[in-house]
C-alpha cells in the first residue's frame, strides 16, 4: 500500500489542526497543542485500523451458503422418493387487480 502513510498522516494533521484551532478558543496554547497532538494520534491510527478493515480480504468462511435446490432428472428421482424440481416449476400464481382491489368501492364514489 503505497502511499498509506501519507494519508493517515493528512487525516492526522487535519485533526490536529481542527483540534488546536477550536481548543484555542478557550483554552491556553499550551493545553490547545496537547489536545491537538492527542487528536493527531488518535486519527493517524484510526486511519490504519479503517483502511485495514475496508481492505480485509473475504475468505471462504464469510461468503454467503447458497442452498439452491438440486435439480435431478426423472431417472433419479424414480429411484428416491423426493419430489421432482424441475427449472420449468413456477411458484407464482398470477392474481387479477381486481381481486387485489375492491372495484364496487371506487364505482359508488365516482
């Protein structure tokens, strides 16, 4: 990763200026600078452990286990006692709009 420590080091010194420039307004310079080293420690680092889990590569454990039907053919299934799954199945069952939607209703209103 070319280049990493440049960007946390401008999220830090972003901090650290942010910091400095908003405790100074109340604060004496001494105790503004303190806050404003703290503020550029905590996002110099918070920048490496962001970039760190955003980049983490996905594993085998954390994808996702599709359980997807298997598809057998008429042979096979003669022989088990499961039920046949063919791709041409559909489990959708159309319904009109009018079964959907009280028609009467909207005629005694017109």
């Amino acid at each position: 990763m070319s280049g990493s420590w440049r960007i946390n080091a401008f999220l830090g010194l972003s901090a650290f200026i942010f910091s400095y420039f908003l405790s100074s307004i109340n604060n004496t310079w001494q105790t503004s600078l303190f806050r404003a080293v703290i503020g550029f420690i905590l996002f110099f680092i918070a920048g490496y452990l962001v970039r760190l889990i955003l980049h983490q590569p996905e594993t085998e454990s954390q994808q996702p286990k599709q359980n997807l039907p298997k598809y057998r053919s008429k042979a096979e299934n003669q022989t088990n006692d499961t039920p046949e799954v063919t791709k041409d199945e559909s489990t959708f069952q159309a319904v009109s709009l009018n079964a959907l939607h009280d028609r009467k209703g909207e005629d005694q209103s017109r």
